[in-house]
C-alpha cells in the first residue's frame, strides 16, 4: 500500500470510529434492585461516568417538601420542576452518593435518602409535569461519548437509543431487606417491616402511573438478581457489555 493509500485507510477508519454511536448503559428496575450500586460499579470498571436519576427526582422531591409545595398539587410541583436548575457533579470523595447534586447551586446530596424523601418521591415522580421537566435534564447526557445511567424509565423514555439496556430485579422480600440494610447503615430508624411496606406501595405507585410506568424495554436484557452477590451482578453486566461489542 502507497502512502496516498495508507493516509485514505486512516482517514476512512478516523471516520467510521467518530460515527460510531456513544457507548450508553442503561439500567432500569424497580426500587431497591441494586441499580444504583451495580451502575456505580459498572461505571467504575468501565471508566465510565455514573449517574443515578433517581437522585434528581429525590433532589425535586426534597425541595419541595423544604420549600413548603402541597404534594397533592401537581400543577405546583410541575412548576416548581420547570423553575429550578439542578446540576451533577462527581461524588464527594468521602460521600456515599454516586453523585453529587445541586439544586439553585445549593448541594443537596446529604438529604437525598431522608424518611420524607423515601416516602413522598413516587408521588412526585408520577406527575407528568414532574417528569417533563426533569427527563429534559437527564437527556443532557446523550451527548456523553460514554456513561452508565440508572433510572427507571431510562431505556424506555429518556434514553431509547442506549448501545446496551437492562432491566434489574428482585424480589420484594429481598429487596426490602436491601434497603433496610442501607437505611439502617445510613443511621435512620427504620423496621423491616415499614419498609417492606413502603416499597410495595411504591411498586404499585411505579407500575400503575400514567407516565412513564415502570417497564422493561422490548430489547433490555433482565437480570434476576435474587440469590446473587453484587459481585456476580456486576460481571454480568459487564459480561453483557463485552458480548454487545
């Protein structure tokens, strides 16, 4: 091959590689299903930046209980979704987030997984107001050239055109378990049996909402991750991502 021909070979692969789609990891599944532990380290193997959405619903759920907003007036909260800018950054090097999350500049991160958001962040999210406004935020990420991103209605709605979609879940049971653990380990005084109670309802609140409701996509790959350790989770995914090259 003469250099003439050498140069046109790379140009034409330079080419081919900044045409190919961005590398996007989405991980949908219902509460407590490990999305975000398993995305955090997903992205971590892959070098991939990681963002939890729900964190961004738990941020507007938390400003609007400090900011005095009726949760039962969803013209108010799709007001107040449309009305503030909310901003990600990296995890704080001691902080237990996957992110960091700012709303009106002001970090909100350390109220993220307080009780009241706990319980008030399905009611706020079903809003269809709501959802507008803050799936505008998250779509600011297909520009990324690679992330992982876990949410749950990522590779149904806000990213459709993810390289790779999964679908985790478990159990009731076993997930309550999980998030009792988290909760308790965070200092929260929380019961077994309360949360079991409040991650039903919040099933049913995901499942039954007029939009967005929480579904896998046609083409997601699910994972049962009943019985698994979060190790052998992860190599899974990351199994999935090698095999979807």
């Amino acid at each position: 091959m003469n250099d003439a021909a050498a140069a046109g070979s790379r140009k034409a692969d330079s080419s081919r590689r900044s045409q190919q789609v961005p590398r996007v990891i989405a991980i949908d599944g219902p509460a407590a299903a490990g999305k975000t532990t398993v995305g955090r380290q997903t992205g971590s193997h892959l070098g991939y930046p990681f963002l939890d959405t729900g964190a961004i619903y738990r941020a507007m759920t938390w400003t609007a209980l400090h900011r005095g907003v009726d949760l039962g007036d969803d013209g108010a909260l799709s007001e107040l979704a449309a009305s503030i800018s909310i901003d990600v950054g990296p995890p704080a090097p001691d902080g237990i987030e996957p992110c960091t999350i700012f709303v009106d500049g002001e970090d909100v991160t350390g109220y993220l997984r307080r009780p009241e958001v706990e319980a008030a962040v399905s009611l706020v999210s079903r809003i269809a107001g709501v959802r507008e406004a803050l799936v505008k935020v998250q779509r600011d990420l297909e520009g990324r050239n690679s992330v992982v991103v876990a949410g749950r209605d990522i590779g149904t709605v806000v990213l459709p055109k993810a390289n790779l979609k999964i679908f985790l879940d478990a159990s009731v049971e076993e997930r309550a378990l999980r998030r009792f653990a988290e909760l308790s380990a965070l200092g929260m005084d929380v019961t077994e049996e309360g949360v079991l109670r409040d991650l039903r309802r919040r099933d049913q609140i995901d499942s039954d909402r007029s939009v967005s409701p929480l579904r896998p996509a046609e083409d997601a790959v699910a994972i049962d991750t009943d019985g698994l350790t979060l190790e052998e989770v992860v190599q899974r995914v990351l199994d999935l991502v090698e095999g979807s090259q």
